[in-house]
C-alpha cells in the first residue's frame, strides 16, 4: 500500500521532515502486542519495538504508540529482525477511556480516526444513556460521530429508537441497519472513502463483528449469539487492529466494551449536550448548575417538558465522573512528583556521600 492509501497527509509530511532527515522511515501501527507493534508501510509490514529513549521520555500513556498512528521507524536489515519506533507523529484525533474498574489510568483506544461508527443494537440492550458516552468520548477526540442503530430486523420500535438516539446526537447522522440481514449498509459508503479511517465502537453484543466482516466482504470475525438472560454479548474481538476495507478505507476494529468511563471529555460533554449548553446561556447565574439555583433556563426548559428530564441528569452525572476524575488525576500527579522528587533528592545525597569518600 501507498502512504496516501494508508492515510497519509500533507501535514504529515511535513511533521515527518526532521525524521527523514535522520534517514528514519514512516508506518502506521496496525496491531499493538502489548511492548510490541506491527507497523505497516510502504513495502512493509513488520514487528517493531519502542526504542528506551522514547519509552524513557514518555510522561504519560499519551506519549507511546497505539493503533492508528503513525510513527517514526528505522526499519531493521536482519531477517527476522524487529524494526525500532524511534517517534510518535502528531495525532489529529485521539480516542481514550479510564480504564475498567478503579485505576485511575488512561486507555488509548484508537487515533487518526476520521469516522466513528457508534453501534448500538435496537433489542432490548438499546441505551441512549450509553450513547451520550460514546458521542462525548468521539466528539472530545476529534473525529466525527456517526450512530448506527444495528439488528433492525430484531427492534420492534425502531422508530421510536431512532427518533430517541437522534435527541441524543443532535445533529449527528443516524442510520438504521441490520449487519445480519445486510439492509441499509449502503448508507455508509458515503463514509468509506480511500484513505478515511473508520473506527467502529460499541458495547459486548451490538454485533459490531457482524458489521464488519459485511463491510469486509467476508467472515473474517468470528461471531457470538447474544445471551438470551439478558442480550448482552460475549467478546469475540480481543485486540484492536487496522485494517483495509476493499474500497479503500481502513477500518479500526475495537473490543466490545462493557463499560465506559470517560478520561478527559470536558469539552466533548458539553458538545454533546449542546442543548442543555445552549439553554444554559440563559440561566440568571453565569455559574449556574442547573439544580436549585433560581431563574435556571435549563430547569425551566425540563418543567415546560422541552428538555427530558433523564437527559439532564445524565448530563449532570457525567460532570460529577468528569470532576471525580479530575481530582483523582491531580492527586495522582501529586504523588508522581513526589516520588521523583524523592528518587532525585536519594540521587544527590549518594552523589555527595560517595564524593565525599573519595
């Protein structure tokens, strides 16, 4: 494949000069092994390893490689050897998550992405509350949003669905289809130009497997039945991974999620909610919070019955998440800094007592 077809940009190019210089070459992560990538490129498709100068600069998870970006490589001359990433071009979209459980610790999802197919399923495992945290998350990263309500040939009301995910997203586009029965997959073409890269997210059982192997074109995901107890999925996706559709596009490919805790999405909540954003700008108080506070346009707005009431508290319980976590990463970076404050101060007293013996 050419960069172009991989995704390559004039930005890029550009950001990429100082490491041609250095006689470095540039590939895509395509599959992330834990410490190990596979990087694909032109005329190449490889294991490669982070180099310890970059895993020793990174100050956070943000710093390293995931799948979708494109990096810096000095690609190996031994047969069956490991190219080295030396660094991490400039992402223009970035998709991240807390991790599951109580780590406080960021996840990369994907990066690069121009498109996100947001799936939800219309059984009775549809939630546009869950929906609001995927739009949050892909409107915080950059990309653009697109919802798709999958297993038509299962929902009984899918208009009703379709009409309560578009409240949701606003004006974010919403397409109605059945992965299974292939119906109303033609719609996304519009999305799948050459080049473009397609990240498909969605909780256990939406059937994102389904939709992927009919826009790949064949069955290359293996597939589950949902559970009958309660519709939700099993995880038939274990890793992310890029790959090429047959029309040009690339498709990011990610795990179900069983939860989905947002890392840093202030800006993406508030673009989310834009509704409630927009009513806001007409509260008395310019630092209202839309709970008691008199003369609230947004309170009013649930009372008049033009704002759903559930859908102001999902906004609020997003901001509460939203500052918990904050708070939890200042303590967090408050500790680290102690510790390497510590680790210095040990350094300087060895120094001066080993100096002091010579």
């Amino acid at each position: 494949m050419t960069l172009e077809e991989l995704g390559w940009s004039p930005t890029l190019d550009a950001a990429f000069r100082e490491h041609a210089d250095a006689g470095l070459v540039p590939a895509r992560i395509a599959v992330a092994y834990g410490a190990t990538f596979r990087v694909v490129g032109v005329e190449r498709d490889e294991l490669a390893d982070v180099t310890g100068r970059l895993r020793h600069d990174a100050q956070g998870r943000r710093d390293l490689p995931a799948v979708g970006d494109w990096v810096a490589i000095k690609a190996t001359t031994i047969a069956g050897g490991r190219s080295t990433i030396h660094a991490v071009l400039p992402r223009k979209s970035l998709f991240s998550r807390k991790v599951a459980g109580d780590d406080t610790v960021e996840q990369i999802l994907a990066t690069n992405v121009d498109t996100a197919f947001l799936v939800t399923a219309l059984d009775r495992d549809f939630n546009v509350r869950r929906l609001e945290r995927y739009l949050a998350m892909t409107l915080e990263s950059g990309a653009r949003p697109v919802i798709l309500l999958n297993k038509a040939d299962l929902g009984d009301q899918v208009d009703a669905r379709r009409l309560e995910a578009g409240r949701a997203g606003l004006a974010v586009p919403v397409h109605v289809v059945s992965a299974r029965a292939n119906t109303g997959l033609d719609a996304l073409a519009q999305y799948l130009e050459p080049g473009q890269t397609i990240a498909v997210l969605g909780s256990s059982g939406v059937g994102k497997s389904t939709l992927i192997n009919r826009l790949l074109g064949e069955e290359r995901l293996a597939t589950r039945e949902v559970r009958d107890s309660d519709h939700r999925g099993r995880h038939t996706t274990t890793h992310r991974e890029l790959v090429p559709l047959p029309g040009g596009a690339l498709l990011i490919d990610t795990p179900g999620m069983r939860e989905l805790q947002l890392w840093t999405a202030d800006a993406g909540v508030s673009e989310a909610f834009d509704d409630i954003t927009q009513l806001a700008a007409n509260c008395y108080f310019t630092d209202c919070q839309h709970d008691s506070e008199p003369r609230c346009a947004v309170k009013a707005a649930v009372e008049g019955g033009t704002l759903p009431a559930d859908r102001l508290e999902s906004f609020h319980k997003l901001q509460r998440e939203q500052s918990h976590l904050e708070k939890r990463q200042d303590t967090l970076a408050q500790q680290t800094e102690k510790k390497k404050l510590r680790t210095t101060m040990r350094a300087v007293r060895k120094y001066y007592e080993t100096k002091d013996r010579t």
